[in-house]
C-alpha cells in the first residue's frame, strides 16, 4: 500500500514538473499611464476584467457567441477583447463600436472597421467561416483617469464592457453583446458564507428543540424554550436581509453580491438541473452554452433583393456551424497566451450582466430567472419539510436503540419519545410558520412579475393555502384561549407625557390612561394632552383559570405558536402575521410602482418598529434585541438609504456604492450580533438541559447558572415594575455594594429561663424547638467546593440542612430514634435556607419578599418528584412548632431587609413632596 502511495506521489509531481516545463512564460513590455515602463507577463490578470456575457437584443442579436472576453490592463494602459461565434449572415461587411462604462459613464470607446484591425473573419462576415475577433487599443488619461483608484481594489467593480456590430448594407445594428466588468474582489461568497450562516442557524435550530424537547414539565420546559434564541427570527433576519435587494430600484453591485450570502434561507438556491425542470414550466427557454439567435434571421432592407444576397444558398451550412460552436474550448495550461479569467455566457432568462435593478438584478447574481423564483423557493421548502420528519423519526429512533444498548438511561428524553409524532407535526408547522413571509413574498412577486398561467395559478393556490392554513390557525388558537369569557367594548385615551431618552434627550412618552393610577397621570399634559381609543377587553368566566403559560392543554396544541411571548403578549402571533404579509405587500406586490413600495415600506417599518418596542412581546432579552431593536433598525436604515437608488433620483454611481457599503456595514453588525446571540443561547440551553445534574462543568459558570434561572423564573411572572420601585432597587442595590463586610461579634438581645427538672415535658419539646429556630443558617457563599460537588445545582437541590452535626444537637438526657427523626423533619422546615436566600431576593424584580417564595415555588422543581414534599416546606406556615417558637421572619434576610428598610427611610426623606400612593 505503502508503495502505491510513494509511486502515485512520484508520478504527480513527474506531472506537475512537466507541465511547468511545457508552458513557457512570455514576456513585453508596457508602459503605464504614468509613464512607469517594465516587464509584464503575457498571461497575468488584468486589473479590470469581464465576468458572464449575455445578449443586450434580447436574443435577436444575428450572432451565436461563445466567448466574449474584455479586460484593461493599467500597467500598459491597454484594452483587449476577444470574440468568438458564428452567423448565418452571409457575405456582409460591418462596422463594431466597443465601449466601457464604469459607475454609470462611459470610460472609452472605439468605432472602427474590423478590416482595419486585421480581424479577417469579419471582413467580410461569410456564414462558412466561423467569427474570431481579437484586438487591442490603446488608451490614456483622457478615457480612463476619471476612474478613481480606489475603484480597483474595492469590492465589486461596478462596470460593464459592450459591443455592438453593424451591418453596412442596411445600417442596422445586426448585433450587441454585454458583459460585466469586475476586478475579483467581491462580497458575495456563496459557496462559503453561506455554509457557515447555515451551521449557525442550525445551532440556533438544535438549541431551540433541545430546550423543547427535554424535561417532564411542560410549563418548566416553555419557560426554558422561550429564552433560546428562535429559529423563526434567526430566519427572518436573513431572510429581511435577502429581501432588501427585491426593491425596484437601481442597487450598486456590491450590495447584490452581499445578498447573495443569504439566497438559501428564502429558498433560492441554484441547481442546474433544477433550474432546468422548472424553466419548462415558467415558459423560460434557450441554452446556456451560447448568447444570441439560433437559426435563420432575417434583416430589414427597403430592397428586396437583400434577404437573398445576406442569406443566399449558405444557410444550412451556416447553420450546422453553429452548432459545431456551441461550447467554448477549454483553458490550455501549456499555451502561454491563455488565460482563466474570462466568463461564461448568462442562462436564458437571467438580467443583463452588468446591470442590477431590482429583485432580477438581485437573483442574476445567483444565475436564478426572475420568472423561477416562486416555484424554487417553494420547492426547496418541500425538500426542507422532508428531512425535517426524517430527521426527528431518526432522532427518536436513534434514542430507541442508545436506550436498548444501555447507553442512556430508561427515562432519558422520555416525554420527547413518547410524543415525538406530535413534536414532528409542531415541528412542520412551525416551519410552515417561519416560511409564512417567504412564500408570501413570493408569491406577491410572481403576480406582479407575471410568468406563464401554470406558474402563475399554482402561486395563487399556494397564497390561498398559507394565509387560510396558518392564518386561520392563529385565529383558532385565539378562539380557543378566549372562547370561555365575555367581550366587551371600552373607552380609553392615549395620554402624553413628558419625558426623556437616554437620560437627557427630550421625549414625549404615550401610555393607555387605564393603566396607570390616578397619582401617575399629569398635571399638564403635552399637546393635545391624548387621543380617545376603543379597547377590547375579555373577561374571563373562571377567575381562578390558569393563565396561558400554565395552561398545559394550550401549550401542548399552540405553544409553537404562543411559547415564547410573555403572559401578557401570548397573542402577538395574530400581529407577527399580519405584519409579515403587509410587508411581504409592499416588497413584492408594488414592485411595478417604485415610489410607492419605497416610501409605503419606509413608513410602514417606522410605525410596526415604534408598536413593537411599546409593546415589548418576548419574553426573552435575547429575542427581544435581536427582533425588537436590532432587525428593526437594519430594516429601517436599509429601506431609509434605499431611497437613494430611485430611479427619478439620478444619483452618481460612486456616491450610490458608498451608500451601499454603509448598508452592508448596517447588514454585517446585525450578523455579527446575530452570531453572538446564537452563541450565547447555545450555552443558555446547556445550562437548561443540565438543570438537574449535580456537576456542572465548567465549575466556573455555576452561580452564573443559579442567576440564569433565577431569572428565567422572575420573567416568566411578567411583573411589571414601577419607576419608584425601580429607583428603590437601585438605592438598595447600591447600599448593599457599599455596606461593609459583616465583622464577627455577638450580642445579647434576650434572656431566657432554662428548663428544670421539675418542668413539663412540653416546656422542654419548645426550647428545642425554639432553639432549631435560633439556628444560625449556612452561609451559601462560603459553602465548600467540595459540598457543591455533592448535590444538584438545580433550585430545588439546594436546600440547607443543620450546620451542626448530630452529636452537637441540643437535646434531652434521654432520647429515642423517633427524636433524632423530628429533629430531622424540623431541621427541612427551616426558612434560612441558600435556596430561600436567593427566592426572597426576588423582590428585586418587582415582586413582595414576603410572597416572593409562594410565587416561585410551582417554577423550581421539575424532575425531581422525591423533592416536592421538602419543597413545600418553604411556604411560612401559621400554625406555630410550639408556643415559643412564633418567629415568622427569615433570620438570614435579617441584615439586608434592615438595609433595605433604612435606604427606603433615607429615600422618602430625601423626596418629601412625592405623595405615598406613589411610594
């Protein structure tokens, strides 16, 4: 094996050297703009050169072409082309005018006789003799020293080469051939930022269903899934982004080149043989291998006699020499005047290269007709749905068998196999739903694009399916949580108040005048001081319903589509949708209107940003910065800028790719937020899976875990704090940062009588008691590494037993093992617990000490069943242990509730004109 290896290595390199040897590198010599002479090689890259080729007739040009190349070398000041085809034009003289144009101008152009210039094959053009042209011109400052330097380095030349062949007989112009023109530097790496947008996104994918998947309690399991990073705004903010070049305006092409990065997530992703089934049904035709007419052409001329003279006997012939030049030969390594940057011809349906206006312009760049963008997206969305159900079938089945061989526990993801038919079926609906603004996009785009009547009618169908589907889906979700309540019509007023952003800017403030006490409301309002609104308002018939977080029947039918909003925004679905498809509107159904789609989806994205940040609907922050603030903001900055590109605004190309980079750079920090959100709900979620282990690696993140729920717990309430409650907290927060380390001392604030011998035994039952209560409660932050590694990090775990051993235990001369048992049973009654520590410091998000631990409790435990009946020792109860033992405060929060109490103290004093329903 060994020495097949070393002969197959001996032989590649006897190959390479070979070639090397056989392709001899030519040398001239140039002279540049600036008067620089030196020696250059023949097959070097050009700083400007052509890319595709395409047909500027619209394929009535006279001409099958097979290669079109063009390029300016800057070194010697020179510009070549390079033309080879055929025509069934027989025995006609011609004129060619070539020309190149970068940034919206004409840098050069050359009107000459192709027999000037020793181009014989056309001179005349003969239907029998194949068409190579090759010619080089001299240029100097006057053509090209408009073109700014900077312009060959930067992304995405902006250019275009052109030629145009006259016929002499006839002076009409017989033939015209366009190519783009660029300096191979480009933003546009679809074949490698798009594989790594797509790991992300499946990160966010896999941390979302994890956090669904796992865990026995559906309300725990919501709460954990709605503070991942969603999948569906993962999606939407590529998708926005792609979206962006579906405007009907004039785009720089280095903004066309950066969408194409995120093409796949709106399903237009390029397939040849994909392109080519669904070209037969839009009604798109030709080949891709040439540009121009295949067959007999005809050429207008007042005499008659002309159409036989140009035509004459040679017509087949011509014609079957056409089809000898179909393809292009191949790059020849040991020629040393060949090159490899020239480009290949546009596929038949594809926007002229060169040019960039609107979504074809946007789709060109894919090699993608405009006319198969509805039918690919759908189609490739199909392909998704199916390996979905695969993958969650395999998934569950891959767990069958780990769990037959012993690999995992018997209960491991029980609930997930269990129901993972349901999981599926939410799974398919839920990409349906994150799908919604994709295919109504499209499906706007292809009635106001047109295409044939089959395309045309299956988008139709398809529309229909997805806004009755999901959107009678949502209404039903609606019915099903409201239908038990009554309605009821009431006034109220939007008031306006003064107020500030960012602490010192001034801004006016709006809030429903129901919802604010009447302390709150302003002495003088601002303007018209408010608007009158009509409210809609349930009331519920079952007061003591569960609300729709707890309500696990609900979550279990429309979780996919309510879980991650807060308790009081659960319905904002019904307002995503119908956000989406007046969005998807004004995207793809105004695109014959410019102005209109522009300036509409500017105001639009204006007023559905300000109504999402007042109302504020997930419940997780990451989700909130990255749907809230940072899409919308790239939303209305890019459709902002936009503006710009109008056609009516005639704005210079230069200055229009400068816009350009500051929306890529808008674009980019929004992906760059986006891969850091993903990143950090990627070990958000590793905390969830891991809530009920007793290790958790790295040791370094532990306490970060203990806050992480803490928090998840706290907004899961949706307790709405006040603005005084809020300045307290930071008072309290602030004092406590500052309060001095506590100092080791001790006094005396009680003297008790000792129990004799001549006491009753009950007497003796409450000094005991009474002295568990005056136990002093461990400490949790000086608690030993090595006592953390011997329990579970989860909430419930962390129950505090006796700091004292056994034997150190206050207790009578004579005892039984049914002492030591109560002894025990006391020490799990006690309040001073880490766990109690840190559930009463939830009055910092807004909720009363003294309820704080009753609010919490049906939120901590989640697989730990043993653990329920020791967790509901930590609800203060009424009934005293004993007559002495009466103490219903928690000796642990004694210091900072006395803090606490103090700071509020000063703060009043400090503000004595706020009245105290306000406080």
């Amino acid at each position: 094996m060994y020495y097949n290896w070393l002969c197959q290595g001996f032989y590649l390199l006897l190959t390479l050297s070979l070639t090397t040897a056989a392709r001899e590198t030519k040398y001239i010599y140039g002279t540049s703009a600036t008067g620089v002479t030196q020696q250059l090689a023949v097959d070097r890259t050009p700083a400007l050169y052509t890319g595709e080729f395409g047909d500027c007739l619209g394929g009535h040009s006279l001409f099958n072409i097979t290669k079109f190349d063009a390029a300016y070398y800057t070194d010697n000041s020179t510009v070549l082309f390079h033309l080879d085809g055929a025509s069934n034009i027989k025995n006609e003289s011609l004129m060619m005018r070539f020309s190149m144009n970068a940034y919206g101008e004409d840098r050069f152009q050359m009107i000459f006789n192709p027999c000037f210039v020793n181009i014989y094959s056309l001179c005349p053009l003969d239907a029998g003799v194949p068409v190579t042209a090759w010619a080089v011109f001299a240029v100097g400052p006057a053509q090209v020293g408009d073109i700014p330097q900077i312009a060959f380095t930067i992304p995405d030349f902006e250019g275009s080469v052109r030629l145009q062949i006259f016929a002499n007989s006839t002076g009409t112009e017989v033939g015209c051939f366009q190519a783009s023109l660029v300096n191979g530097v480009t933003l546009g790496h679809p074949k490698g930022v798009s594989p790594v947008l797509a790991i992300f996104a499946l990160v966010a994918i896999f941390a979302s269903f994890a956090t669904a998947a796992y865990g026995i309690s559906i309300p725990h399991m919501r709460t954990h899934y709605a503070h991942s990073v969603s999948a569906m705004v993962v999606f939407e903010t590529f998708q926005s982004i792609f979206f962006s070049g579906a405007l009907s305006v004039h785009f720089p092409g280095v903004l066309t080149a950066w969408w194409s990065n995120f093409a796949w997530s709106a399903g237009q992703i390029y397939s040849y043989s994909m392109v080519k089934s669904i070209d037969s049904i839009s009604g798109v035709s030709g080949e891709k291998s040439q540009v121009g007419r295949n067959g007999p052409v005809s050429v207008s001329k007042d005499d008659q006699n002309l159409a036989q003279q140009i035509y004459g006997r040679a017509l087949k012939t011509a014609h079957g020499t056409t089809h000898e030049l179909m393809k292009r030969h191949t790059y020849n390594a040991s020629d040393p005047y060949d090159y490899t940057w020239s480009g290949e011809p546009v596929p038949p349906g594809v926007q002229l290269p060169g040019t960039s206006s609107g979504f074809p312009g946007t789709l060109s760049v894919l090699n993608i007709p405009a006319a198969n963008a509805f039918t690919m997206g759908f189609v490739w969305l199909l392909v998704l749905l199916g390996l979905l159900a695969l993958s969650m079938a395999a998934f569950k089945f891959s767990l069958e068998a780990l769990v037959k061989m012993k690999r995992i526990k018997e209960d491991r993801m029980a609930y997930f196999r269990g129901h993972w038919i349901s999981y599926t079926i939410l799974a398919v609906l839920r990409t349906l739903h994150s799908a919604f603004a994709m295919i109504m996009t499209l499906t706007f785009y292809q009635f106001s694009f047109g295409g044939s009547s089959g395309v045309k009618a299956m988008a139709a169908i398809f529309f229909l399916l997805f806004l009755v589907g999901i959107g009678g889906l949502a209404i039903y979700a609606y019915h099903s949580r409201l239908k038990y309540g009554r309605y009821s019509v009431r006034q109220d007023r939007i008031q306006f108040v003064c107020g500030s952003m960012l602490r010192f800017t001034p801004w006016n403030k709006s809030r429903r005048r129901s919802t604010r006490a009447e302390s709150e409301l302003p002495e003088k309002p601002v303007g018209s001081g408010s608007l009158p609104i009509i409210r809609l308002h349930n009331e519920d018939d079952d007061s003591e319903r569960a609300n729709v977080h707890q309500d696990q029947a609900y979550v279990k039918r429309f979780g996919w589509l309510s879980a991650r909003y807060r308790r009081t925004r659960w319905w904002f679905f019904g307002c995503y949708l119908l956000y989406q498809l007046v969005r998807a509107a004004f995207i793809g159904g105004a695109s014959a209107t410019p102005m209109v789609q522009v300036y509409g989806l500017l105001v639009f994205e204006i007023l559905a940003f300000i109504t999402f940040v007042k109302l504020n609907p997930f419940e997780g922050q990451r989700n909130t910065v990255l749907a809230v603030w940072m899409l919308g903001t790239s939303k209305i900055v890019t459709t902002g800028l936009s503006v710009a590109f109008l056609p009516s605004m005639n704005l210079s190309r230069i200055i229009a790719t400068g816009i350009g980079l500051v929306i890529f750079v808008v674009q980019g920090l929004l992906v760059v937020g986006l891969i850091i959100l993903v990143v950090l709900s990627a070990i958000s979620s590793y905390m969830s899976l891991t809530r009920n282990r007793e290790n958790f690696s790295p040791e370094e993140l532990d306490s970060t875990r203990v806050r992480y729920f803490e928090h998840l717990m706290a907004k899961s309430l949706d307790v709405q704090k006040s603005k005084e409650e809020k300045k307290r907290q930071k008072i309290l927060k602030r004092a406590l940062k500052n309060a001095p380390p506590p100092q080791p001392s001790f006094s005396v604030k009680a003297v008790r009588r000792v129990s004799k011998i001549e006491d009753e035994v009950e007497d003796a039952v409450g000094v005991l008691d009474a002295s568990f209560s005056d136990s002093v409660a461990l400490n949790p932050g000086r608690t030993s590494r090595i006592s953390q590694h011997k329990r579970s990090a989860s909430a419930c775990s962390y129950l505090s037993t006796h700091s004292l051993p056994r034997a150190a235990v206050p207790h009578r001369v004579s005892w039984s093992s049914r002492d030591l048992a109560d002894w025990d049973a006391a020490s799990l009654q006690r309040l001073e617990s880490g766990l109690a520590g840190r559930l009463s410091g939830m009055s910092s998000y807004g909720l009363p000490p003294s309820n704080a631990v009753n609010a919490i409790t049906p939120y901590i435990a989640e697989e730990e069943p043993a653990q329920m009946s020791a967790q509901q020792t930590l609800i203060p109860r009424n009934e005293p242990t004993s007559p002495r033992a009466q103490r219903s405060t928690i000796p642990s929060l004694r210091y900072p509730e006395e803090v606490y109490r103090k700071c509020s103290d000063e703060y009043e004093e400090s503000h004595p004109t706020i009245p105290r329903s306000r406080r």
